[in-house]
C-alpha cells in the first residue's frame, strides 16, 4: 500500500516542471503533472492528491480559473500558487480565489518544500472545533459549510475559505489577548519556527477578513491590530 502523500504539479515550463518533479521525488512525494490549466483541473477533479502546487499562466486555463473550480469541488483541497506575477494585487486576486499560499518566481526550492510542508502538516492536523463561531450580534459562522450568517434571518450574508475560519477560530480561542503575525503562522500556517520564511500571507488574509466581518474594514472595531503586539478579535457583545 503505497503511503506517500501526493502532489499534482501543474505548471507549463518544462525546465520548471521537471525540477520540481525531481525535487519532490527526492523528498518522498509521489508526483503527477499537467502541462495546462485544463488538464490539471481534470486530474485535480477525478483523483485525489494531498497538494497542488497550481501556476498562474497556464495554457487553455490560466491558474485563477484553475483554482477557483477545484474550489467549488472541494473547499479543504490544499493549493499552493506559483507565479512570475508578485504584486499585491496579484497575490490577492490568488488568495481570494482559494489558495492556501502564493510562492513567487524565482523562488528558493527549500522555501518552496517548506511551504508545501508547513500546508500539508496544517491540512493533515486534526483540530477539535466547536460548530458556530459568533463573530457578532450579526454575523454566525457555521464552521461546516463555511457560511455566514445573519442570526436573526438566518440569511446567508458571507460565505468564508476553511484558511479565514481557521484564523478566527485561533484568535476566538485566543481572544484574551492580541497574537502576533508570527504566532498565526506558526500554529494557523504551520509554519516552523526556525524556517524564517517572509510572506505577507497573514496580512492579506486579516484585510480580507476585515472586509468581510467589519462594518468599515478600514476603521475595524472587531479585529483590531495592536501596535507591536499582533491581532485582537473581539468577543460578540
């Protein structure tokens, strides 16, 4: 029984594509590979693989579209997102179509191997939740289908990725006081302490959800930052 996790790497540069293919051979993985945006979303549909490590431009289909129907399919499917493209807009436009990271060209092979890591430890981590998460007196998140919800109505009014509920669900656990931008990438990334990894990850993901749980995101009352201490979610009033 072959225990290995998987990986479907979808990427167009043959150079590119055949050194990941032996980078992640050589660290233990079992690897398949696609050349175009429509036949990685064709494998990505009909088998299961651990990760996918997903580029930007692809042929027929580029990388957003790729990874915005895996997400229809699967909301817990981990996606790393590789791209020349490193903007902020860039690297929001990749988040905010469900990728778990966004790793930039030229990137470094052990940054990348470590980031796969640090995603796949957090998928695999069992992690006990409690059902509802009240965010406030009008937002309810049902932790199962992602929803949000108005609780009077019971109306949906957001709907959010398992990463942003993971998020709120540290910082409710940890509401007493702020966490720091190390600390979620650590415990909510999986990231390890001494892999000195720099990613704006945590960044754009609090802006992201301020836009969504916030009244004004720009001026926020309920995720609050903390000069020099990290992020503070308040309790429901």
């Amino acid at each position: 029984m072959d225990t290995k996790l998987s990986i479907l790497i979808v990427e167009d540069e043959e150079s590119i594509r055949s050194g990941l293919v032996d980078v992640f051979l050589y660290h233990g993985y079992a690897v398949d590979t696609a050349t175009d945006g429509k036949t990685g979303l064709e494998k990505s549909l009909s088998d299961e693989y651990d990760l996918i490590l997903l580029d930007v431009m692809l042929p027929e289909m580029d990388g957003f579209t790729v990874c915005n129907e895996i997400r229809k399919h699967s909301l817990l499917q981990p996606i790393i997102m590789l791209t020349a493209k490193t903007s902020e807009d860039d690297i929001i436009t990749g988040l905010t179509h469900g990728a778990d990271d966004y790793v930039g060209k030229p990137f470094s092979v052990r940054q990348l191997v470590l980031r796969v890591e640090a995603v796949l430890r957090r998928s695999q981590k069992i992690v006990e939740r409690n059902r509802f998460l009240e965010i406030s007196s009008q937002l309810r998140i049902d932790t199962a289908t992602l929803e949000g919800k108005d609780p009077e109505s019971d109306a949906v009014v957001e709907t959010f990725t398992r990463k942003e509920i993971d998020i709120l669900q540290y910082l409710t656990q940890h509401s007493d006081r702020p966490v720091s931008r190390d600390e979620l990438l650590e415990e909510v990334w999986g990231y390890k302490k001494s892999s000195q990894i720099e990613t704006r990850t945590v960044d754009i993901h609090i802006a992201k959800l301020r836009r969504k749980i916030e009244e004004d995101s720009k001026n926020p009352k309920l995720l609050t930052t903390i000069r020099g201490e990290g992020y503070r979610l308040q309790g429901p009033e």
